[in-house]
C-alpha cells in the first residue's frame, strides 16, 4: 500500500493520541505548517536535525526500521533520492540505468513487485 510522509506522520501522532495543536507544542513547531505537511500539500523538512526532531516527538526510534521508513518517505516528499542511497557510491553509480529502465518499460505493478523481491533476496 503506498503511503505518503503526511500519511505517516498523521497516523504516528494518532496513535500516540496527540492533536496536532499539542504534537506541535511539544515539539515547538507551527500547527499551520504542520498540517500542510500532513495534507501533503508541503514536502517534509529537508533538514535532517528537524526530521530527527519530528521523529523524537513522534516517538521513533533513530536506529530502527521506523526511522528509515520516516526518513525515505520524508526524501521521497521533497523529490529526493535518500541520502544513504546518495552516499553509496557503487549503488548511486546504478540509479540512472534504473531511472532509464523504468521509465522506458513503464514496468505494473506486477512487475515492479518482482523487482522489489529481487532486491530484497539480493
């Protein structure tokens, strides 16, 4: 299921029963632009001691699989490739062939899926 940053973030602040005014306060940020990140009608912050942040006030663990969900959907908000992806020279140097593959054979979903598996079992 595809999920965006505002998604996430909302259903993360839900679950620890906070509003948005009060997930805000805490964390002492503006509720305004807040909620436009969680309408995504605003890409996440692109400053990562501010993404950290957010996650620390949302309760994510920085060395977990949370936090690297929170942090890929926060790149992919604001158009980005992440940046552990970035720093990994041999992965990085792939990325436009992969770009070319998948925009020339506009692969489904089926297709995309097996892709991910194939990754995945290295």
């Amino acid at each position: 299921m595809k999920q965006t940053f505002g998604e996430y973030m909302r259903a993360r602040r839900a679950k620890l029963g906070l509003t948005l005014r009060q997930f805000c306060l805490y964390a002492e940020l503006d509720p305004a632009y807040v909620s436009r990140v969680e309408r995504d009608r605003r890409p996440a912050p692109s400053d990562q001691a501010m993404l950290r942040k957010w996650a620390i006030n949302l309760k994510i663990n920085l060395n977990s699989q949370d936090w690297e969900l929170f942090s890929d959907l926060a790149s992919l908000s604001a158009g980005r490739v992440p940046s552990d992806i970035l720093s990994d020279s041999e992965l990085s140097e792939k990325l436009p062939m992969l770009f070319r593959t998948l925009r020339s054979d506009q692969p489904n979903e089926d297709a995309l899926n097996e892709i991910v598996e194939i990754v995945r079992r290295g």
